[in-house]
C-alpha cells in the first residue's frame, strides 16, 4: 500500500510523462490530456487498494489509451447518429418527387419523321394504347402480317431514344409533322 503523499508524488511526476507518450502516439493533445485526468483518478483509486503497479508509467499509459480509444467510439457513434438524425430530417422535409411519365416521349418516338405514316399511326397504337398487332389490323383491315410489318420497322428506321444523359433530346415534332400524324392542325 502506497502512502497518500509518495502516490501524489509518483503521480505528479508521471503526469506529463504519460501525456506526452499519449500526445506522441495519437497527435491530439486535448483528447490526450482528457483521457489522462481520467486515467489519474482510477490509477489513485486502484493503487492505494492494490498497491502500485511494477511499471506505473506503462499502467496509466495503457489505462489512458483505453480511455482515449472509449473517447473516439463515443465521438464516432455520435456522429453517426447525428448524420442519421439529419438525413433523416432531410428525408422528411425534402419535396415529394412525383414519378416522371414518359407517355409523351413514347409517343413523340412513335411519330418520329424517319417512319412512314403507317408505321407511326401502328406503333403509336402498340406502345401508346397497349392494343396488339392483331387487333390494330384487325382496325385496319389489313392482314396481320402486314401490321407487323409496319408496327416493327426495320432497325434501320427504328426510332432510337437517346440514353439519358446523354445531352441530346426526343426530337419532337413540329406543326407539319403532326398534321403528318395524327391531323390535327397544332
């Protein structure tokens, strides 16, 4: 058992000792000064019971080490909820986004003025109005074989949507061109 003046002694003296190991090694002199004066009263506390240990210096230095460590899982899970409470809250007060209809591109691609009238009106009824090849000749009165034909133009004719992104844009049509397809005089 350690008298109470030779452990204030031993302490004092292996104060700066201790924080200037802990500052070397982590390069925060604050935390490691935080975690000394923690590491203080425990080492005070358990070596007046047990009596000082064989290497006091590297006692405290592993005792503040560990509390520096508890220090920055603290530091660290507080941050991290912090950062989950705020995306939360950002989550919760962003604008509701309303999903993007891309009927209008569909059918501007089904008009496109590469295809031939007949092509236009029978892919647009296809795509845009979900009804089937059959049917659409059926309208027609034609033979099925020749609305597939016309509602699947050749790949070289096929409209093509550019991928997004990609800066460039549904070419839409103009006033002749939708007179072309569906009449009506915009």
């Amino acid at each position: 058992m350690a008298t109470e003046a030779r452990l204030e002694a031993l302490l004092r003296e292996l104060l700066p000792q201790v924080l200037g190991a802990l500052t070397r090694r982590t390069g925060d002199f604050d935390r490691s000064e935080d975690a000394v004066s923690e590491a203080l009263p425990a080492a005070a506390q358990q070596w007046r019971t047990e009596g000082v240990p064989a290497d006091p210096r590297a006692w405290l230095v592993t005792v503040a080490s560990r509390r520096l460590t508890d220090m920055w899982r603290s530091e660290s899970a507080r941050r991290r909820r912090e950062l989950k409470t705020a995306e939360e809250q950002a989550r919760l007060t962003a604008p509701v986004e309303y999903a993007v209809d891309d009927t209008a591109d569909l059918l501007f691609l089904c008009c496109h003025p590469d295809l031939s009238p007949p092509s236009q009106v029978a892919l647009t009824l296809r795509a845009v109005g979900g009804l089937t090849t059959a049917e659409i000749a059926a309208a027609f009165l034609v033979p099925t074989d020749t609305m597939t034909r016309r509602a699947s133009p050749a790949p070289s004719k096929r409209p093509r949507r550019p991928a997004a992104g990609s800066g460039s844009s549904t070419p839409r049509p103009g006033p002749s061109d939708c007179r072309a397809c569906c009449g009506c005089s915009t």
